[in-house]
C-alpha cells in the first residue's frame, strides 16, 4: 500500500484580529504568530494545506480604514492555499469584494453566489490542488446571511435554501470530481447547526471526506461526525488554528487515519513572523495616528460574554441609543457590538471597532400583540444555537421566557405588562430593518399600517460618539430584562 500524509491546517472567522493580545501573562493570537505557526508547519511538514472558511473582514479599525485593501494585504502575506466567502466579505459591497479578488494572490471561492440575471457565478466553485500527487478538491458554500447584507443588491443572489446547497455540492462533484480525485472538502460559512443539516443531505457517493466551517463561532473540542463525515470549526479570531493530520492510501483511493486538534497560537506554539509584524507595524501606525484619541471612561470594565443573553454592554448600547430619544424601546442587534469585553479606559478606535457597522436607525409603531409575536420569534429555538438574529433590549423591558413551553411569562414594560392593545414605539439599526420579516417574523408591510416607519437617525455611531464624549464614568449592570428559564 502506498500511504502519504497531508496535513490541513484552517483557521474562521478572523474579524480583523490581527494583534496579539495578553492573556494571563502569556502574549497570544495575532497574525504574526498565526502566520509563524502556519510557515513553522510549512517548514516540518511535507505536504500542507491552509485553507480559510471565511469571514476575513470586520473587526479591526485597520481593516474598516481600508475598506478591506488593508486585510486582502496582510492575507497574501498570510498565504491560504484557498479561502472561501463569508457573510461579511460583502459588507463593504459586492462591487467592491471583486475588486478585493482581484487583489488577492490566493484563490477565493463559493458555488453559490450568482448574479440573478444569468445564474453567472460570481467566483469559481471549486478549487483541486495537487499536493504530492494527491488530488484534493475544496467547494466554497455560504451562510444565507448573505441575502440579507446584500438586500438593496437586487441583482446578487445565492441558494438561500440547505437542500439547494446540497444539491449543488452534487452538481459539482458529479461534474467535477474524477477518479483522480483523491479527497473532497467542504469549506463552509454557515454555521454549525447548518453544517450538520448539510452533512445529512450529502450523499456518500459524491465522496466529500470533511467539512471545515465557519460563521457560527463554534469552538470545538472533538469533531462531529455526521453522516460520517467530519465538521471542524475553531471559533473566531486568531486565538486558534484547526489542524488534521490525515493518512491517505493512494492505491485504495481513501484516508485510512486521521487526526484533528484545535491548536492555541501563543508565544509557546508559534514564533513571530517578522513579515506580516513589519506589515502590521506600518498600518497600526496609521490607524493609531488618526484613531488612538480617549473618548471617554468606563467605570469598570464591561462584558458581552454571549449574543443569546442580556449582557452589560447591550443593557449600555441599547439604553445610549433611546436616551432622550422620540421612542420607547431600543432593539440593539446583539451581533453589532463586536468585543467581548471594553473599558474601563476608551479609544476612538475601541468605539469604532466595537460598533463598526454604523447605520442609520428607524423607527416604527407596534401594537402589544405584534410586539409579542417579535419577541417569540427572537427566542425561538434555533436562537439557542446562536444562528439567529438576537437583541439587547433598552431600560424598562421585562422579558421572561421558559423554553420548554415557549411562553413568555412576563412580558412588561416600566413594570407594566404589555397588553395586547399597547402601542409602543421601536428603534432598530438599518441592516435589522431591511431583514425585518425574516428577522422579527412580523411583516413589515403589517406594522407599517400602524405608522409609516422613518429614519430617526442617520448614524447609530454619531449617537454611541456624542454619548461618549459628554458621559464619563459609565456602568451597567445585567438586570434581568432578558430571563431564560430551562
């Protein structure tokens, strides 16, 4: 038997975290050590492949300064062997993602984001790499997400639908894959739950060995098998770099061994590279020089551990928002405020970073039954995994909810429960109010009957800056306005 090794190293969800940060004395993530880790495997092993399963952008202000040029830059330095689409990469426009490709020096692919007027596929499905003779083949899919960042984008369009995907996995392979090829490989954006639904869908003779995720921010201790296949995904960021070290048998034309492990990037794993440092240095420079200016000071350091729950920092976004506001109740996007933790000393640029998808704000009327149908819809139970849209909610709100009979059982405003008859007015930021029905599960055109909704504000980061600057010493505290039981 004539048996060879690969060895695929992936990483997901890198948000622009580019700098290492120190945790517990011990100087951890960035690009430079991720990059040492990948080049220092490069080196030892014979046949290595890094492959990136998406969302590169957001994140950092040297990314959003460039509008993506500066992450594409620090990405060639980085080298991925193949990269696929996330939801994010098209923040900045789809226009503007291919102009990002053609800057690129590493392949980028997705099978089903196409333009709606031809069915032309925006990228090249599939990419086959030959590594030592190994004929391996990675198929881009994406997160559905993408439908509602390119919503005004009316001639882009993707299969929305998993057993669309599926089946386009199988056009490709029926199409694609020859006896030559000796492995097939999912790289996915679209989170877990998804990525297991898919693996079901996939039918064994198409022959896909693994798939490698993203989106979902999953961090995981052991592969699951699913119709067996393996899903991998290494939560977010550059904290971690996913690694399989695989036994092919080239004769018998299958892997007869693997390994998986989700390897920390630190000062002990990983040595700098000296490179993407120099590229690093040059752009934080320029960021810092425009951006590095204290704005204002937390009283203490605030948190947002999770985006299913109430946190310290969504309880302060939520409420500077509807601060003498013209309405009742703000519904901040949990998946809008992008740190984990800030404070207690705030830079421009931390401001910037934690809010950076600035938008205009809308608000609209709602009747106490439609509102309820909201808030049941947020909390449904895909909301658990964290694939859904999920909202920190402003001073006033009382919102208890039991899983297990999918009742709200309180359900209050200013100590009062909401009847069905109340009306009460609600702020949310652009990209929730574009994706209103599918986000909210009300129809907009229903609500709209109530009043006609209308920008308030025509930035949400002119509001969180001028907060900022005219209140220091800010705190907030979890106060129960969002309660799951069970």
């Amino acid at each position: 038997m004539a048996k060879k090794k690969l060895t695929i190293l992936h990483s997901n969800d890198l948000h622009g975290d580019f700098l290492p940060e120190d945790k517990d004395g011990l100087e951890t993530g960035g690009l430079s050590r991720l990059a040492g880790y990948v080049r220092q495997a490069r080196a030892k092993e014979k046949n290595v492949i890094y492959a990136n399963a998406g969302d590169m952008f957001r994140g950092s202000i040297i990314d959003s300064e460039y509008l993506g040029l500066s992450t594409i830059d620090l990405m060639n330095s980085l080298s991925p062997d193949v990269t696929t689409v996330g939801n994010h990469e098209v923040d900045y426009g789809v226009a503007h993602l291919l102009f990002l490709e053609k800057c690129a020096r590493f392949p980028i692919i997705n099978a089903n984001l196409f333009v709606t007027l031809n069915n032309a596929r925006l990228f090249e499905p599939y990419l086959t790499l030959n590594v030592d003779g190994m004929q391996i083949m990675f198929i881009g899919i994406l997160t559905e997400e993408v439908i509602a960042s390119t919503k005004n984008e009316k001639v882009i369009g993707t299969f929305i639908d998993t057993v669309e995907a599926a089946k386009e996995v199988g056009i490709i392979c029926d199409n694609y894959r020859t006896r030559k090829t000796d492995m097939v490989i999912l790289l996915t954006h679209i989170g877990i739950e998804e990525d297991r639904k898919l693996a079901r869908l996939l039918n064994p003779d198409w022959g896909v060995d693994l798939i490698i995720g993203g989106h979902s921010h999953t961090f995981m201790e052991a592969p699951e098998i699913v119709n067996g296949i393996p899903i991998v995904q290494v939560g977010r960021g550059t904290d971690q770099i996913g690694r399989f070290d695989i036994e092919y048998d080239t004769f018998w034309h299958k892997i007869t061994g693997w390994t998986w492990g989700s390897v920390p990037i630190n000062e002990k794993t990983a040595p700098t590279d000296e490179v993407m440092e120099g590229l690093l240095s040059h752009y934080k420079g320029e960021t810092d020089a425009k951006y590095k200016r204290v704005i204002t000071h937390f009283a203490r350091k605030l948190t947002h551990p999770s985006r299913i729950q109430e946190t310290e920092m969504g309880n302060l976004y939520a409420d500077l928002v509807q601060w003498e506001s013209s309405f009742d109740i703000m519904m901040f996007g949990s998946g809008a405020i992008r740190k984990e933790e800030l404070g207690p000393i705030i830079e421009y640029q931390d401001m910037l970073e934690n809010t950076p998808f600035d938008e205009p704000l809308y608000m609209f009327k709602v009747t106490g039954a439609q509102f309820r149908r909201m808030v049941l819809h947020i909390f449904r139970d895909d909301a658990w995994e964290g694939h859904t849209e999920f909202y920190q909610f402003s001073k006033g709100v009382r919102l208890v909810y039991r899983k297990s009979t999918r009742e709200l059982e309180e359900f209050a405003f200013r100590g009062n429960p909401i009847k069905d008859d109340d009306e009460l007015l609600i702020a949310l930021m652009g990209y929730h109010f574009t994706n209103f029905d599918e986000f909210m599960g009300v129809p907009l055109a229903e609500v709209a009957e109530n009043m006609k909704p209308r920008v308030v504000a025509t930035s949400v980061n002119n509001l969180i800056e001028e907060y900022f600057a005219t209140h220091q010493g800010l705190d907030s505290h979890v106060e129960g306005r969002i309660v799951i039981l069970d």
